[in-house]
C-alpha cells in the first residue's frame, strides 16, 4: 500500500479545500470575525495570506473592505481568479499569484487575515510567511487576524483505542496475533485523531501563547515545556494530547467581538483533530493513575532544519524527582503538600 | 495539508495490516481456496511470499501442509516470528526475514500462496518478486495460488460525483464557488473509489489475462487494449472503471474447489475499491450516450522506468474511425450493422 498517497492524492487538492471549507468551527470562527466586526473592516485594506479557495477574502469584501489582496502562491490562483470574478468581486479583490515574501506593494495594509494553521498549530504551517507579511506590508496599528494562537497539551487516556487492539489482534479467524497488539503499544509515533474530553486527565496546560503582532520567527524554532500537575481522575496516563486555540482580538477596539476557535476535545471536532502522542510503559501496570496523583512529563517541539515540519519528543518524569513541581492549586492533599514543600524550598533559598 | 502523510502515515504499518485481514473478500478467498482443499495441501511443502501478518501460512498448516516457508523482507518478520511461536506453529512455518530474490532452499516448493495485488491488479504490487520466487524454488508440476489474474476495464458515469461536486461548490456560504466544481471536471488522475454496479455501461472488458504459472515479467511492462462496444443503458460516459478477478484453480487436480476473488463493482467492496481514471469532455453534452451506442477507448498502461508504479492512460476514441470495430454480439440494430460492415470489409480484404 505504501507509495500509493503520491500518485494519487495530488488529485485530491481540490477535496482539501472542500474539506477546509465545510469544517465549520473553522470557517465560521473567521466569517464571525469578519463579519461580527463589519464596522472595523469598513474601508479597510486587507491582505488574505494564503487565499486558497478566497472565502476569507470574500467575507472581508462583504464586511465593507475597501481592498483586499488575495495572495496564493499555487497553481490555484487561477480558479481563485474565476472565483473573484463570478461573484462580482474584481473591484474590491485582487489575486497575486505569487509568493507573498515576492509580493511588493504601493500601500501598507490595515488588516491581515490568514488561516494558516496547522496540526498542533505549527506542523507544516505557513506561520513565517504570515509574519514576514505582517513585517513588510502591515501598517504600525494594523490588525492581525487571528491575533493569538496558542498550543496546549494534557495528559490522555488511550484506553479505548488500546482494548480494541488488543481484542481485535488476540482472535484474528482463530489464531492468535496478540504481538501485533504489543508492537502497537509500543508505538509512540504522534498520530492526529479526535478523543473524547473524557479521555484527558489533567487540566491542560498551555506550552505556547502567541501574540501575532509581536511573535518573532524564533520563538517558533523550539517549543519546550516541563510540567508537573495532579490528575483530575482515576484512569490510565497513556498518552500526551496537543491542540491549539487561535483569538480573533482587537485590544484597541471599544465595539469588537471577540472570536475564538478552539480544537481542544471540548470543542466541536475539527479537521485538525487532536494530536496524540502515544507514551510507552514497559510494564502496563504503570500507566495507572489516580484521582489527585501528581504527574510529570517534558515536551520539546522543535523544527527540523530547513523543513516546515517538527519533531515531538514528550518524556515522562517522575514527580519524586521534580526540583519545582507546579502546584495545581485543587486544594487536595498532595497539591497542599507540594505547595507546602515549595514554599518551604523559597525559604531557605532566601 | 501535503507533506503530513510523511511523518504519521508510518505509525500506520500495523493498521495497514489489520485493515487487509478486516477485508473479508480478500482473506475468506484466501482461506476458501486452502481449506477447501486440505487434501491436496496435506504433506506439502509451501513457501508464502510476502506473509505479513502470516495468516496464509496458518491456513497452509490447519490444512495440514508439512512444511511452510513464510518469506518477510520487511522489519514486520520479526512480529511474525512471534505470532507464528504464539500459535505453536514452528514446528511447521519457518519465518525467513529475507527478500524472496536471496532465499535458496535445499528443496523445491509445492505450492507457493501470496497475497501480492495492489489497487487494478499491478499498482506497486510485489507480483515480479512472486514470479521470481516461482522460478527459483516452485517444482516443475507445483501449483501457483491465485493461479490466475485478469483486469478488466468498463466505461461509467460519474454522475453522482459530478453531481454533489456541482452542486457543492455552486453555494459555499452564500458564494459561487463553481470554478472548483469546473477544474475538478477537468481532472483526468486515477481515483481510488468504490462505484455502484449500475455505473457501469457496458459489458466488461478484459484487458490483461494472466495464467501465473507461465507469466513472463515482460507482460507486466505493458498493457494496451482499444475497444469499441455497445452501450448498454442511456446515461453518461464519463471515466473508465479498472478492476482485478484472481482465480484460485488447479485443471490437474480433480477434487479441487474453485475459487475466486472478484473486485468488481458486482462484488463486495474489498480495500482495492476501483480504479476509476474520469474522462474530460470539453462539452459537457458529449459525455451523453444512449442505449446501443457505440463508444470506443483506447487503455494503456505502462510501468515507470525502475519502478513499481505504472502510467494509465485513456484515450476516447471515435467510432466513426474504428478500423476494426469489435461488435458485442448484442443483436441490436448497431451491433448487426457494425457485424455486416466488418464482414464486408473481410470479403473486400480478400
């Protein structure tokens, strides 16, 4: 089967956009921050990174904008092209098919909107594109839109998925293939798939808070977090989830609505999915976890040289070696403790 | 969206395996064809090329072969050793974690059972490692199994398709987003899908008939057919749908049940689906055909240079240049006419 995805899914570059534009929590987040906020856009110069299918650049014309250029740099410009000018658009919205580092233009933008995301936020993202727009075409008080984006991880159950390859491999038309099932355990490749809010365990913790306007290319060459905190529940620690949750804010506008889109598990489902990062215990017994148990884990994104994509490197800890366990504040036994034993520790470093 | 499938899609290789068990046409053929018949599998010797997950091999020794030789080149050999001790079936299956071209054995095979077909038969199919490791190792009177493979070709509409592809991107939230829906038309890629028997308007074509036996691996460079038949319903030709037929037969033997594995739209889905290669007509009206019409194509299918992969092309050719169109023998008054026209032209010819 191997091999096949190359012949075959260029065909499907048309399907992604479908599939981009009926993932509503996305489509909608970005209409409803246009559209919400039609008074801001009124005569406004936008710029669309990225344009693709040209909805966002058609929600910025209908909220008033008084120019908007729609830059992609595929081979879609064309059909983007068509698409301006069936729906009337050609007077507000002008395609560049170019690279939008190529891009040069007579005038400073007030606004740029981009979907630009990716998994877990930055996997093969076009962030660095979106700010080199921001650093050479928008103005000193201009807008980005989304504003903020940030990535959070919480430790996960993988209960489910683990039964039923377990069940599935033991009885496979009569004969056993249970080390099938084993090898998969052991796997701890990153895979996109959505889980259910009941499998996280812990609250989540944010690893990345973004601030668009602001946000320097580097801080996106390694990402890195070590956390300790206390499970919510009684179940298995099998697992680290990664999601991210882009703003759509306007701190300077009085009348602004604030818009976010969240592809955490307690949102409705996206085509981003979560990201799970399987964890492997050589003893299955140790992934068991209770209600108020403290948890560790360390986690590296960092971005592979000269490549849009990143390795995730999660290590689980142990808590008894913890140096400065954060307390999560639940008020339970063992977060009083290690508060406790904090504070204590600032004392006699002083 | 690109380049993703890169990084996760390797997490999939023990998915990939149990999606081929989960395909009941596939395996049950498979199992069908060996335990139907025990008795001429009973103290053979068989080599399974390709074994995977090892599930031929078990059938092979519940039907009571003496010896089974399970050929894994991947690192997969090594689960398979473990699932083959599992089930105590080392005293008879003999896992080699070697590429079927570097095995050498000290005895001849009788039998030698694989599972080697990509999507319409050839696509990155390992069927040239089969046909060497029959050279090698198979006895003059052994048996292949699937002793026989056959593609066949059928015109189809796509309507459907075409259809919600239309109507789709006719309103994308309130916009007219058909030039995806005019591009997407112009798409000539081979698709990966599963069609309903009624899209298909004619009779089937073989177009490739292989006895495994006898095989040359020169017939696999190459695969050409033209055709002109009879249209057997008024709807819309639109694409040429590929699929496979292997057959599990043995003439020598006289106790033998036949078997056999049919991927066409008739059948079952199995995971190889068809293979639909969408035919663009500049006019749209000229995909329309009519009971009794003639349509001729011209298919052909050639392998890469170095590779596993093949080029498919479709030619719609007219039938009003036929040299030599091939009446269906559908009595119908074009089919008699085109019979009476060829006759003709033989008795001129003479």
């Amino acid at each position: 089967m191997n091999g096949d995805k190359d012949y075959f899914d260029s065909y499907d570059d048309l399907e992604v956009h479908r599939l981009m534009l009926c993932d509503s929590p996305r489509t909608e987040s970005y209409r409803d921050a246009i559209l919400k906020n039609q008074d801001f856009f009124a005569g406004k110069v936008v710029m669309d990174v990225g344009a693709g299918s040209g909805i966002l650049s058609l929600f910025c014309k209908q909220a008033g904008a008084k120019k908007v250029y729609a830059v992609e740099a595929s081979p879609l410009a064309k059909i983007l092209k068509d698409v301006i000018r069936v729906n009337q658009a050609e007077d507000v919205i002008e395609v560049l098919h170019q690279k939008v580092e190529d891009v040069e233009l007579s005038e400073k933008v007030d606004i740029i909107v981009s979907e630009w995301m990716g998994f877990y936020l930055l996997h093969e993202s076009m962030l660095d594109s979106v700010l080199t727009a921001r650093d050479m075409h928008l103005k000193e008080d201009g807008l980005m839109l989304p504003s903020h984006a940030q990535i959070y991880a919480a430790p996960c159950s993988l209960t489910q998925l683990k039964k039923s390859s377990v069940d599935y491999w033991s009885d496979v038309y009569g004969f056993n293939m249970s080390p099938f099932a084993k090898e998969a355990m052991k796997r701890t490749k990153p895979e996109i798939t959505i889980i259910a809010a009941d499998q996280i365990i812990s609250e989540p913790i944010q690893v990345l808070d973004l601030d668009l306007k602001y946000t320097d290319h580097s801080e996106l060459d390694f990402i890195h977090s070590k956390t300790f905190i206390s499970v919510n529940k009684t179940d298995k620690f099998q697992g680290l989830a990664l999601w991210f949750k882009t703003d759509f804010f306007n701190y300077t506008e009085d009348k602004w609505t604030n818009i976010s889109l969240n592809t955490s598990p307690q949102f409705p489902p996206t085509h981003w999915k979560q990201t799970i990062v399987p964890l492997f215990h050589e003893n299955e017994e140790n992934d068991s976890v209770e209600e108020d148990d403290i948890i560790g884990w360390e986690l590296k994104l960092f971005r592979k040289e000269d490549s849009r994509q990143y390795s995730i490197q999660v290590e689980v800890l142990d808590p008894a070696e913890a140096e400065h366990p954060v307390p999560c504040g639940c008020q339970s036994a063992k977060c009083t403790l290690i508060s406790a034993l904090l504070q204590k520790e600032d004392e006699e470093f002083q």
